[in-house]
C-alpha cells in the first residue's frame, strides 16, 4: 500500500511536469493550487496517529501550556522544561521582536497530563535547545549559552548570565542544539553547521575556540573544548557516552573518532570522523500517511520544469525519502518494553513520522537497521504533526516534542512564488508533547530526587531506566559530596550490577575525585567490554604517576582485548605514555587493527605524539621502527597501509631523527624482492616531506652523514628504480611504481628520463605516471615539457597532462601560448576545464582564456536546449548511448557498472522524462546540490586544486574530482578555500556532443 502511494504520487508529478511544465505558472494561477491547511485541534489530532501494535500515545501538553517545543528536560522532580522556538524560522535579524521562552510544566493532579506552565524566560532569539543544572537551565539561543535560573520562588529567571558566546546563527536551520549530560561529567552539544568561534566568560583566560565542523562540550565552571561531531538538529547519547547525530537526508551517523586525540597530531591527515550507519542509506525510504502539501508537489513541479531552482529527488518524487531527519535519540527506557531498549528514534518532520532503528554493533562502529518494514514507528495523518525531538522520561516512556507547523521548511527552500501563498510562521501559538508507552505499562510515582541524600542518588544509578542514572550523576557532581557512606556506597555499586551502573558510579567516582587507582586496575579486568573502555580513559591521567605501575602493566596485557572499541581506546591512550612499552603495544595493535580506517587514525595519532616524548629519548613512532628494523621478520604483520601512513606521518612532521629512522627502516627492514612497497613507503615519506615544506629533496636529511649507509642504501634504491622506469620490456605496474618514486629525487636528475617515458611508444600507464610525476616538480621548464608532446597524448593522457598544467598558476599562461599558437585545440580541452580556465581567479587569464575558449552562459541556455530538443523524437541507440557516456561522462559517473562514482547517483534520475533529463544536462547551474558544488583550493607550495569536498576533520579536507582522484590536504597547507558555487558538472556540454549523441546518452541513462 506504501509502495503505490508513493509510485502514484511520483507519476502526478511528472504528468504534472509534462502537461504544465511549458507554461509560465505565475502567482495568482497557483493560488487555487495552493489551498491553507487548517490545524487540527489536541483532542483530534490523536486520532490522526498510526502507532505499531502494542504501543500507546497519550498527550502530555498543548497549547496554550506549551507553544513551538523544540527540547525538552525533566528535573530531579518530575517538572518538564521545555524550549519554545516561537520565532522560527524568522528571528530578530528580519526585524522580528525575539519571540523564544523556556517554559516549566507540571503535573499537578497525577492524572500524567500537565495543568500548570510558568515562563521561566521570554524574549530569547531563537532558542534551539536547554540543560538543567543547579536548579536552572543553560540554553542555547546563538550566538549565546546562557544560563538561567529562579532564586526568589516567582516563576521567572532573575539570574540570567552568558556563559559562552560567537556561536554561528546564519542560518536558522544549522544553530547549535540539543545539550545532554554526558557520563563523564561534561555537558555535551551539537554546534550546527554554522560553526562560530567560541569565548568563554566565566573560564579565566580562555582561549577563542573555533568549533567549525565539530561539537563541543563544557563544564559548568565555563571550561570548554570542541569535540567531533557534524549534525544538524540531533545529538543523543547510548548507555556508555556513544555519541549518534543526523542531519537531513542523513538519518543516522555515529561519532566514531575523537577530537582531543586527534588534536594532539595536526601532521596527521584524518578524512572522516563520522560514520553513516544506516543500512538502508542516506536518503533511505520512509512511509508517510499523510497527503503531501498541494505547496510541495507545486514546488516539485516547478522545479521539475524549470521554473524555480532546487534539487528533483528520485526522478521527481514528491516524498518518500528522508529529507529532514532530525532529533536523533537512543531510548533507554522501560516503559516501552526490552525489545526497545537501545534502539533509534529518529523524527522527519516533513513526512510527519517517526522512524525506528536497531543498533548491532559492527567493529568499533554500528549498523543501524530500519525495523519497522514498509510502515513507520508512528506516523501521522495530520500534516502539522512535526516530530522534532524526543526525550527519554522518568517513567520510561518515549516523549516527543512536536513543534506543530502547517510549514516547516526553511523559507530559502520555498520558492517566492509559492510563499505568496503561505504562512511561514502559522502554527506559532501552537504546540504539543506527547507520550509513546506500551499497552498496559505501569504507572509511576513522579520522582522526588531534588530531596533524596545522595546515598540515595547513588541508589538510583543502579535503575534500568536512564533518566534516573543520569539525574542522578548529576545532582552527584553538583552536589560534591565526599562523605565517606557516599564513597562507600560509589565503590559498591563500581563493583556490582550492570555494565551501565558501574560505569556511572566510576565517573562518579572520578567526578567526586574519589577513584582509588586500585579500583581502576580492577575495572581494567571487568567482563564487560564497556567497562573495560572506560576504566581505560579513566586511567589516562593517572598513568603518570609513580604509583600507577599496575595500571600501565594492566594496560600493556590489553592489546589482546577481544573487543574492537577496547583496543581503539587503548590506542588512544597508550600515546600520553612516555613508557617505551607504549611504542611495543601500539605496534601489536598496528598489526592487529591497522587494516582498519578507523583504529588505524588512532594508532597514528598515539605514534605522532609528542606531548608524553621525554627529551632526548626516541619517539613512540622511532621506538616502534627501531624494533621493526632489529626483527624485520615482523614487518609482515603490519598492514601495508599501516605502513604506507605512519611513513606520510614521519615525513610531514619533519622531525630529522624520526625521517633518519623511517629511511633506515624502509632501506634496510623491507626485503629487497618488496621493491614496490619499498617505493611506495619512500613516497609517502618523501610526500609527507614535501607538505612540511621541505624543499632539498628526499635525500637531504639535516643532521645525517650523506655518505652514510642509508644514504648509500637510497642512492641504490634509486638509480634502480630509474632503470626499471626506463625499461621497455619490465613490467608496467613495476614501471609505474619506479616512475612515482623518482618524482622525489632531483629535477635534474630525473627529469629526462621522465620526458623520455611521454612518447607513445610507451604504454598508457606509464605516459600517466610520467606526467602526473613531473607535475609534482615547480621547476618553470616542466609547462613546456608537457606540452612538447601535446599532439601524441591519446585523451587520457591528454586530459591528465592538462590537470598538470592547470595546478600551477604560472604554467596556466603557457597553456593559454599554446592555445593561441595552435598547438592545443580548443577542443582538446575538455569541458570542465574550460569552465575553470573562465572562471580563473585572475582577472587576465579569465579574459584571455574567454577569447581563446568563448563563454557558455547560463543565458545561453535556453537557446541551446531548444536546438537539441529536437533529437529526442527521432531514433536512439542505447549501445551508442553507453558507449558515449563512456567517453563523455564515465569521469564523474558511475551508472551500469561503468564509471567512476563522483557526481549524483545516477539512478536517482531513470524515472525522469527524456526532456527533464536534457535541460539538467545542459543547464546543470539550475538546480546544485551542495554536495556537489566545485571548490577551488589553493596551497602553500603553490599548487591549485579543484574538486567537491569529500570529508573534512580537525586536521584536513579531502576533495575529490573527477575519474575519483581524492586529495587529503592538511588545514595548514591551505592558503585560500572558495566555494565555486557552480555544479562539478559544468556547462558547455553540446561542445562535445551532437544532439543525437545527448540522445543516446539519454536512452542509456534511461534503460532499466
């Protein structure tokens, strides 16, 4: 029944598109399209809810009690306090008065429903978000957090205080959010998007601290730290501080890589720190049951036929996919039953559904599985139902904030010509929380902690349902009470119950700073791998001292541990050891977990650290070599890419001692039938070098005796390598491989055997490495080099030679010579490089490159969209379609096991009409997805590069550009980042293209 909804609506729409998409829809045409949905009102809008078997909805609170919810807390006595956004989406930027509250319900009667609301604060500019602590509330209203509190018993905030400030809010939509208590005693949040830089005004001397692409946590004392993260509205934590976000399309991630050890290493390269854990994928199916708003399927028929700009999802589907996933929790209650326990709750509030995940852990990470199969967890009829976020309560239920808007939409995402028609702000006064239990759950007594002793608190750390754990832990740390029947009691609890309890009364231990070592050491051998991750970052800073000798020893014995999260955290911790055992079990771990991306990042960055080095003893990185160099029977153990980074490591922190090692290790370590991997690890450290910007050359080591053995040793390495480059009948890949690793020895000499390699003669693959390797030199001769040969390139060739060419500001004028001169046709250049070449950043290369190349337009569209419409209706070939997209698309996609997968999935795009597909292949500047903008980079050592981001962390920014070539760029080699604002996919393609062969392509893009 799902299915055929979604199918039906899907067909509308292009029918739609093709009857109307040739007129002009103007605003008073669309007016009778465009009817305003009335609200429904509390006691209806229950009967609107399709709820799985076994489960109960209950309303807890409606306007006029609560208006706009967007989070929600319950204190230590059962009140609920609640985050109003009344000025979404519209704040005091637009000349708005600010409209955000913070309101406290209460249930005064116990009949579960709240009768009582009193506002706390008013007028705060969008507030997204609120935690409860010594009797108030911090709030985050950006750029602020503030902090509120009632002293004099009246209901409202007399205390009002900026604790931290200069969080982004340029857009409504990406503002910091959701704050939790997290159980290691900080509080943690979601910055948003927007980012900010970050002052703190009760930390004496804080430092400004950027949170751009990542979270952040505090202390209530105003200490503050950034964290890794990149969610949008959603931020949830399970039983053991496992941190989970989402973000749109992007249902489910997980945090798998912390910041603050990442931190320690900036030479270190880190693509992702977050991992999508959805099987069904970003994007993934969701069931709604209600009608989609008349206002988006006129959105999604504009967009299909031109009129307004803005992404055509799954060949112009109105719905059925996750576009605004947001409020991400892990419920950990009881009320709902075992088998619910630990799973996700994710709320889409433009298909008015609640979405249900089960977490199975899969190595250091997650996989996160729909359960609900073609139906949703609940979903509504009601199009105002708006599921923004969710709570776990007192009486283990599953409560929901549902911000109750007939628009939810961020007003940049609904075009002009529709808003004429709408409301934005309609559904402000409005506003509902409801209660998800299971039939027949059992009724609670609202909770008393605020008046509990703090034996009692530590009591209630032994509760299955989680709010209780964590009220407690905090009112725990708050509290500081040290009393020996409290400790007592703590040390209990750390030894006894379950996992989740006795890791709480550890941290509360640690909170209390009452954790004896000795306590440590045994969590250290608890059953629970949990426990055992924990009791590890508990030991962190401890380890130091003289009488921790067990710790460090029990630490040690653990590089055998048969959990994967046990290991990654002793790979982290093991680099603030100075023990030179630490470089032994981190080289155990290497073998073990170096294969994997994500316990490899945490092995590099305890190997390049130096805050726990000792001065004038070895780092843990040349301890570990060193050991590898005395036993090179052991080399095999570690994984190549293991290997490969670690050497890219060396080479970027550029530390004479540690690059001596690497070279003695690589020379002498790695057998000599290993040529290749021995090349490949001269690379990366040679590349690691060039980073750091050295300039002498792989061979000079400052500090090293140039006659000696290992200078020698790579001398031999070397003038080997060039023999086997220059050799016709050696093996292509070995040529390859030789070719690479001379781009590292001098200009000179090299630089004619690489010349020589460019004749045609000579395989494709090594033409390939031959140009790519003299790119890599700044010598002013190297242009003219690539070009000598320019009419002998085949196109692979050709196209990799001008990748060269156009990745140094001073060869670009020579590009242009030999344009002019004719020996470069215009239509040699392919079309994304002349879009780059006229749309240079310097004014007289754009200017001449627009003579030489012309311009295509986005005015010229029209025109050349009308001259090749024609060639739709007449005869297409499929097998001519794919051997065309072969040639003229396969760089950016990947479609029918051809190409390479770079732009959009291009089955996301079948059920469009041939015409539909036409206009987005011509006029690609409609409609952008901002994953696929271009972004140009500029580096320190000259070099530009083109590409869309494809991950980002602390320490770097990885692009990737066409044929799927990835560059991993550290933060510190970028001298300017700017956004394009164009599609990778640029426009100009009829250049290459005659309209029958669009047509083919077309065909084969449309075959199933």
């Amino acid at each position: 029944m799902f299915r055929k909804t979604t199918i039906v609506l899907s067909l509308v729409v292009l029918l739609a598109a093709l009857v109307f998409g040739s007129q002009q829809d103007d605003a008073q045409s669309l007016k009778a399209e465009l009817p305003r949905i009335p609200a429904t009102e509390p006691a209806d809008a229950i009967k609107t809810f399709m709820l799985i078997d076994g489960m109960k909805i209950e309303l807890v609170a409606s306007e006029p009690l609560v208006t706009s919810p967007v989070d929600m807390a319950f204190d230590e006595n059962g009140r609920l306090w609640v985050c109003e956004m009344n000025d979404y989406p519209f704040g005091p930027a637009e000349g708005n008065p600010p409209q955000g509250q913070i309101r406290v319900l209460e249930d005064t009667n116990g009949d579960r429903r709240m009768d009582k609301s009193s506002t706390l604060v008013k007028e705060l500019a969008w507030p997204t978000g609120l935690a409860l602590w010594d009797g108030g509330c911090f709030v985050c209203a950006a750029p602020d957090i503030l902090y509120f509190k009632d002293t004099n018993g009246d209901g409202a905030a007399d205390v009002r205080e900026v604790v931290f400030t200069g969080f982004g809010k340029q857009n409504v939509q990406a503002l910091l959010n959701n704050i939790k208590w997290g159980i290691d005693n900080w509080f943690y949040g979601a910055s948003g998007p927007n980012g900010g830089t970050i002052k703190s005004n009760r930390w004496r001397d804080a430092v400004p601290l950027n949170v751009g692409g990542r979270d952040f946590r505090f202390r209530p004392s105003g200490e503050i730290e950034p964290v890794s993260g990149g969610g949008q509205f959603g931020h949830s934590m399970d039983d053991f501080g496992r941190r989970f976000v989402c973000s749109n399309s992007a249902q489910a991630r997980l945090v798998v890589l912390e910041n603050r050890y990442l931190a320690r290493n900036p030479a270190l390269p880190v693509p992702a720190v977050i991992q999508s854990i959805a099987s069904d994928g970003d994007q993934g199916p969701v069931y709604r049951r209600s009608a989609a708003e008349p206002w988006r399927i006129v959105r999604t028929r504009l967009r299909v036929a031109g009129q307004v700009p803005g992404p055509i999802e799954f060949g112009g589907k109105v719905t059925g996919y996750f576009t605004s996933a947001t409020g991400i929790t892990v419920y950990r209650g009881t009320a709902l039953g075992d088998d619910f326990y630990g799973n996700l709750f994710i709320g889409d509030v433009a298909s008015n559904l609640v979405h249900r995940k089960k977490l199975t852990p899969a190595g250091v990470t997650f996989v996160a599985d729909r359960m609900e199969k073609e139906h949703e967890f609940l979903a509504s009829t009601d199009t105002w139902f708006r599921p923004c976020n969710f709570a776990n309560g007192p009486d283990g239920a599953l409560y929901i904030c549902d911000i109750y808007r007939e628009v939810v939409e961020h007003p940049a995402s609904v075009p002009e010509i529709i808003k004429q028609h709408l409301d934005l702000t309609s559904g402000k006064n409005r506003g509902r929380i409801w209660r998800i239990t299971r039939e027949g759950a059992a009724l609670y007594e609202k909770p008393q902690l605020g008046n509990a002793s703090t034996v009692e608190l530590v009591r209630a750390l032994s509760f299955r349902d989680a709010w209780w754990r964590e009220t407690a832990a905090r009112l725990i740390f708050q509290r500081q009470d040290k009393s020996r029947e409290v400790i007592v009691a703590l040390e209990g609890l750390a030894l006894e119950d379950r996992p989740e309890t006795r890791v709480a009364a550890l941290w509360a231990l640690d909170g209390l700073q009452s954790l004896k070592t000795e306590r440590i050491a045994d969590a250290l051998g608890d059953s629970s791998a949990e426990v055992r991750e924990h009791a590890i970052q508990l030991a962190e800073p401890r380890l130091a001292r003289a009488e921790s000798s067990r710790l460090r020893d029990r630490l040690f014995a653990m590089v055998d541990d048969a959990n994967a999260r046990v290991r990654l955290q002793l790979a982290y911790t093991l680099g603030e050891l100075n023990d030179p055992r630490a470089a032994q079990s981190l080289a155990q771990l290497a073998a073990r977990d170096g294969g994997d991306t994500w316990c490899r990042m945490a092995i590099l960055s305890s190997l390049g650290d130096a805050r726990a080095a000792v001065p004038g003893q070895p780092s843990k990185a040349q301890t570990m070599l060193a050991s590898l160099t005395k036993d090179p029977a052991r080399v095999p153990e570690i994984p190549s890419e293991m290997l490969a980074q670690l050497v890219v490591l060396i080479g970027t922190r550029n530390r004479p001692d540690e690059v001596k090692s690497a070279l003695e290790f690589i020379t002498t370590a790695i057998p000599a039938g290993q040529g290749e991997r021995q090349w490949s690890m001269l690379r990366g450290l040679a590349d690691g070098r060039r980073r750091a910007g050295e300039k002498s050359g792989l061979l000079t080591v400052p500090g090293a005796n140039p006659g000696g053995a290992s200078a020698a040793r790579l001398r031999e390495i070397l003038d080997g390598a060039a023999a086997e480059a220059r050799d016709e009948k050696a093996d292509n890949s070995r040529r390859v491989a030789a070719i690479g690793l001379l781009g590292y020895d001098s200009f000179d000499n090299v630089s004619a055997a690489l010349v020589a390699t460019l004749n045609p003669r000579h395989p494709q693959p090594v033409q390939l490495s031959a140009v790519r390797t003299l790119s890599a030199y700044g010598d002013p001769s190297v242009a003219g080099l690539l070009l000598a040969p320019w009419k002998t390139y085949s196109p692979p060739v050709r196209r990799e030679a001008l990748e060269a060419l156009l990745s140094r500001a001073d060869r670009v004028p020579k590009l242009l010579d030999a344009l002019d001169s004719g020996t470069v046709r215009r239509g040699d250049i392919e079309v994304d490089r002349r879009a780059q070449l006229i749309q240079h950043r310097d004014p007289a290369i754009r200017e001449r490159a627009k003579k030489l190349l012309g311009s295509a337009t986005s005015e010229d569209r029209g025109k050349v969209i009308a001259k090749y419409r024609p060639a739709l209706a007449g005869s297409v070939s499929v097998e001519r379609g794919k051997e065309a997209f072969k040639k003229h698309c396969a760089t950016c996609h990947r479609f029918q096991g051809e190409g390479t997968e770079v732009g959009p999935d291009l089955r996301t795009v079948q059920e469009r009409t041939p015409d539909q597909l036409l206009e987005q292949i011509l006029d690609p500047g409609r409609e952008v997805n901002p994953t696929y903008i271009n972004y140009t980079v500029a580096l320190t050592d000259g070099r530009i590069l083109t590409g869309i981001i494809a991950g980002e962390s602390a320490t770097s920014v990885t692009l990737k550009r066409a044929e799927g070539a990835t560059d991993t760029i550290l933060r510190s080699q970028i001298e300017e980042m700017i956004s394009t604002g164009l599609s990778i996919m640029p426009e100009g393609l009829e250049k290459d293209n005659t309209p029958e062969q669009l047509a083919d392509i077309i065909a084969f893009i449309r075959k199933r």
